[in-house]
C-alpha cells in the first residue's frame, strides 16, 4: 500500500494511520459497523480489524470516562438483557475499547458491539447480559466489576459496577412413592419412600408432606414432614402408615394420598395399598413340661426347675397367666413373672422355684404338684413331683480317733497328742465339746480347744496333754483313757493309752563310777607321787636290783615304791571286775583297801623321808585317791530290792 499524504500539513504517513504524525489531522476510518462481541475475561484484549496504533498514539491515550445507564439488571434466562454505557475519550487521539469482566461468574455471557470514539467525543455503548449455555444457575444476586480497557494502551481502563439478579423460575417440587402398590397379607403396617425432585427450579423449596385417606381410619407417619430440597436436587422421606385390623378372610383396597406443599403450590401422589386376612386357623392348644419333672434335693427345702410352654403347632401368638396348685397345700412357688409370651411355632421358657417343709432328719417325703398356665381360651397343666430329703445327724456319723492312740513317755509327767474328729461321711457341719478323762482319776487330761467346728466332709483335730506323776525309777504304768465329743443330741467316743516309764539309772553309774575309778586309780599308779623327780620309781624297777650309789631314802623309795604301785594296780583292776559281781562288795572291798593302804604308804614316806615333806604330794597320789573314792561310790550303786 502507498503512504497516506496528510490534506491538511501535506506529510507522509505509514499505511493504516488514522491521525497525521505531524499535525494530528484524523485520516477518516471504515463506515461499515462491526458486529457485536463477547466481552473479554479478566487478562484478555480483543484485537480489531483496524491497524494497530503506533507508539507515538499510546502514549498520548488517556483512560476512557464510563457511566452506567443501569446499575442493576434482573437477568432473563430465556433472552439477554441490554444495558448501556456512556463512555467520553479524553484522548486526543481516536480509541477503541472493550469490556472485561476480571471475576465474571462461569455461568454469564456478555456481548457489545465495537467500540470508538474520536478525540474529546462521547457515546452511549449497548452492552448485553445473558445466561451461557447449560445448567441453569441458583437465583442468586451478585455484583460484577467491568473493566472499559483501551485498545490502544490496554493499562489504561475505567471500571463500573453492575449488580446482576438471577431470578427464581421453574417448577414446584414433585412427589413420587416407590412402590405405588402394596400387598399387606396379614399384616396391618406398611411402608413407602417419596423421592422429592426439585431438579426443575434453580432455587430452593421447603416442602410439607401429609398424608390422607377418604375413609380416614388410617394413621401415618411422615418422616420427615418438612425438608427443605436444594435448588436442582432431589430428597427423600418414609411413609409409614398402619391399617386397621381385618376380619379373618376378608380383603380391602385404599389409596393413600399424599400431598407436598411449598409456597401455597401442592404436588400429589398415591400408594394404593391392597389389604388381605387370611382364614382364622384351626386352634391348637399349648403343651406344658417341666424339667425335670422329678426333683430330689437332701438338706435342701427348695429347688429351681424350668417350665417349658410349646407352641410350635399353634398358628397365633399367646399370652398366658401361669400359676402353680398344691393337692396339700404344703408347696409354695416362686415365679419370676405372673405372664409368660410365647409366639406362634415357638417354645417358650420360665425358670420357678418350689419350697416345701423339710422332713425329719434321716428321713425323706415326696410332693406332688401341678403347673399351670391358661388364657380367655384354655388352661393348659403339668405335674413334678419335688422329693426332700434329710441326712442323718452329722453326729451319728461321725469318728472320733486319738492320734496316736497309745501316748508313751519316759522320765516325764507329760504327754501329748492329737484328737481328730471326723466329718467325712457328712453333708452338714458339725459343732461338737470335747473333752477326756481318766477312769482311775490318776491323770488329768486337758483338751484345746474344747470346742471344733467341722465343715462338711471334712476333719479337724484338737491337742490334748496328759499329765500324772512318774513311776519309781525303773517302773512303767500304763493309764486307760477315755475321749467324748457331743453336739448335745448325740456322743462319739474313743479309748486311749498314756504309758509312762521311768528309767533307772543306778546301774549305769554303777558301772560308770566303777570303771572311771579304775582307770584314774591305774593312772595315778602309773604318774609321780612326790613333786621331787628323783623320787619317782616305776613299776618297771620292780624285781631289780638296787643300785650302789643310792643313798638311804632313795633306796627305801627304791624299795618300796614300785611294789605299791603294782598293788594299786591289782586293786583297781579287781575294783573293775566287781562290776560283773551281782552285789558291789568285791568293788568297796577293793576300793578301801586301795585307799587304805595308799594312805598309810603315804604317811610311812612322810615319816621316813623327806620326799613328802619338802616337795609335796604330786598329782598322782590326788589320782589314786580319788579313783578309789569313785569306785567305792559305783560299789554303793546297787539298788536294793
């Protein structure tokens, strides 16, 4: 294309200039209107069939004023609603512009035609507000900013607010029951849903529900009977409903009608509901038993048992009064509830508990009785037969031990033991008094406790000390003894022994002292006599000669001494076997000639040496002597009869 050549300044201007570069004289543009188009959203610019401004255009634009002929608009969903804006270009240059909606809503469609304005000039713009295609959207009202942009410099815009209305429209909401026909066949209730459907409007409906029936003998329960469906949902409720009872083989049809109302709008719908009863069956009467029927119970005066009501051959529900009888009018019953139910084909179950007198003890008794159990209709029965019994005394059974039964001591007044009484053959407890005795009154016999309890197959056992003097030392003596345990009605007994024996310790001394004196006795025989070594001599120098260099006492010590240690000797060995004599004078004989003559020996040394006197007697002699005092004392050990 060629430059376009300014009337006005003669200067060349670039195709598609609309104003003189030199002297801003307007070229003219097309007269042929362009069609209308869609608003932009938000960060979109609608190009225009026209050559872009230049650089130099854009900086000289200046953001359109905007004015709104309407600033509320209630939408039509059949047919868009126009509005118009008076815009004014400040600029000194020729603009176009377009509408953006920043935030438009996804459900809103808006369309202008294009737009411009010369220089400082001013229009009223048509602008169209419809609903897009689809789903209608809720009634709502909402407020929509538009943003004017210039096409030139598309930061330079104006916004204007318009609050846009989406009006309530469409149809109230509609009731449907599911099933719309019910069988009742020996049943009086029934059920239904409805299913709310507000899918027609686009707001939503608070809808009440009731139920009616021509006759109205009928009674309902709408859950719930208001609900509130939201705008193009559905909702559901439950009717229930309960007929009246037929007569046996009859057959009745009603429709139920129900009714949704929502902003003085009702909506209907019906069930029809088809009633049958069938024949009255054939009456079958109830059977009773008891389990067991037979009851035996020991030490017991009631026992529970379990009635059992059949009615599995029955076709109807019954309810009966149960009840007990007693010919004797000994047996009372306990139950837990006057009335029992039972339903049709089932078994029913009721635990009761009878109580009669106990008999004697050790002895039994029976009861007859009945159970029964009657309505308007019949009175069914059933017999049991309780049995009591009672054991014998727990005393009659009863045992009574002394462990252990014969008691020995020895060298003591004393002795224990242990008295058990037995419960084992018995159900019941047993309270029995203990005590014992001696026939002869020669022992005191003493029992703790003196009262037991005994539990039920059981025994328990009580200490017991005997106390009586000694016998002589050697003796024994047996004592019999006698036990009794009572409860006051009856009495067990047992014997019992206490055998005492006394030692005799006479010839255990006997012997002891006899033998302890001979060997301390030989000791000393063999050990010094004086406390001067020189003077000692044993027994071995006896039957040798006496030396030549022994001066005069030495060689009467020499002499004499150890000739009276052999005697000492002899005589303890001959006090030692006195304790195989039956009487003890070999062992005193012994034992005094021992001490004798050592003595007198004594004396002689002392007399005629100076052994003795000057050293002293040594241990030896202190053996000697006491050795035979011990022998003569195991020689006196014998008991004389």
């Amino acid at each position: 294309m060629s430059d376009i050549i300014c009337e006005a300044c003669g200067a060349a201007n670039p195709p598609g200039t609309q104003f003189c570069t030199e002297c801003d004289a307007y070229f003219g543009w097309s007269q042929t209107a362009a069609p209308a188009r869609p608003a932009t959203p938000s960060g979109m610019s609608t190009t225009t069939p026209v050559t872009p401004a230049t650089a130099a255009d854009a900086s000289r634009v200046i953001a359109p004023t905007v004015e709104a002929d309407q600033t509320a608009l209630t939408l039509d969903p059949e047919v868009a609603v126009p509005m118009s804006l008076h815009m004014y270009n400040p600029s000194p240059v020729v603009d176009g512009y377009v509408v953006q909606i920043p935030t438009a809503p996804s459900w809103l469609r808006v369309t202008h035609e294009e737009i411009r304005l010369l220089p400082r000039s001013d229009a009223m713009v048509p602008v169209t507000f419809g609903l897009a295609d689809g789903p209608v959207p809720e009634a709502q009202t909402v407020s929509v900013d538009l943003l004017i942009c210039s096409l030139t410099d598309e930061h330079k815009s104006t916004p204007a607010r318009v609050e846009l209305t989406v009006p309530r429209f469409g149809r109230p909401v509609t009731v449907t029951a599911h099933p719309s026909m019910i069988r009742l066949l020996d049943e009086n209730e029934g059920k239904a849903q409805l299913a709310l459907d507000n899918s027609a409007s686009n707001y939503p409906q608070t809808v009440s529900l009731t139920a009616t029936e021509p006759e109205g003998v009928v009674r309902f329960d709408v859950t719930p009977a208001r609900c509130t469906v939201e705008a193009g949902a559905t909702a559901t409720a439950t009717l229930a409903f309960a007929m009246p009872e037929l007569d046996h083989g009859a057959t009745t049809e009603r429709r139920l009608a129900i009714t949704a109302t929502s902003d003085d709008e009702h909506t209907e719908t019906s069930v029809t509901v088809t009633q049958q009863r069938s024949q009255a069956p054939e009456h079958v009467p109830v059977t009773l038993r008891l389990e067991p029927s037979v009851m035996r119970v020991k030490d017991f005066a009631m026992a529970d048992l379990l009635l059992v009501v059949d009615n599995r051959r029955g076709t109807q529900d019954r309810t009966l009064t149960v009840g007990g009888r007693d010919p004797e009018g000994r047996v009372s019953f306990t139950f837990p509830t006057s009335r029992i139910d039972v339903a049709a084909g089932r078994i029913a179950t009721m635990r009761l508990t009878v109580e009669a007198e106990p008999p004697e003890i050790g002895k039994d008794v029976s009861y007859p009785f009945s159970v029964l159990a009657n309505d308007e209709v019949e009175e069914a029965e059933t017999t049991g037969t309780l049995t009591l019994s009672r054991s014998p005394a727990a005393i009659t059974t009863a045992a009574l031990r002394l462990h252990p039964s014969k008691i020995s001591v020895r060298n003591t007044s004393t002795g224990h033991s242990r008295l058990i009484v037995d419960n084992a053959g018995s159900d019941q407890w047993l309270t029995v008094y203990l005590a014992g005795s001696d026939p002869e009154a020669a022992a005191r016999v003493t029992v703790r406790p003196a009262s037991v309890q005994v539990p039920p197959r059981q025994s328990v056992w009580a200490e017991t000390t005997i106390t009586a003097n000694p016998p002589d030392a050697g003796e024994s003596a047996e004592r019999q003894l006698s036990f009794t345990a009572t409860d006051g009605r009856g009495t067990v007994t047992c014997e019992g022994t206490f055998a005492q024996r006394t030692s005799d310790w006479m010839p255990v001394a006997r012997v002891v002292l006899t033998l302890l004196g001979a060997l301390v006795a030989a000791a000393g025989a063999l050990s010094p006599w004086t406390r001067i070594p020189e003077h000692f001599f044993g027994v071995d120098r006896l039957g040798v000669a006496i030396p030549d260099d022994l001066d005069g006492e030495l060689r009467q010590l020499f002499a004499t001494q150890p000739p009276a240690r052999v005697v000492v000797l002899v005589l303890a060995a001959a006090m030692a076997l006195g304790v195989f004599a039956r009487s003890g004078k070999t062992t005193q004989t012994a034992a005094i000639a021992m001490a004798a003559g050592f003595v007198g020996y004594m004396v002689f040394l002392a007399t005629t040496t100076t052994g003795i006197v000057v050293g002293g007697v040594a241990y030896g002699a202190v053996l000697v002597v006491v050795g035979a005092v011990s022998g003569f004392l195991g020689g006196l050990c014998i008991r004389r009869r």
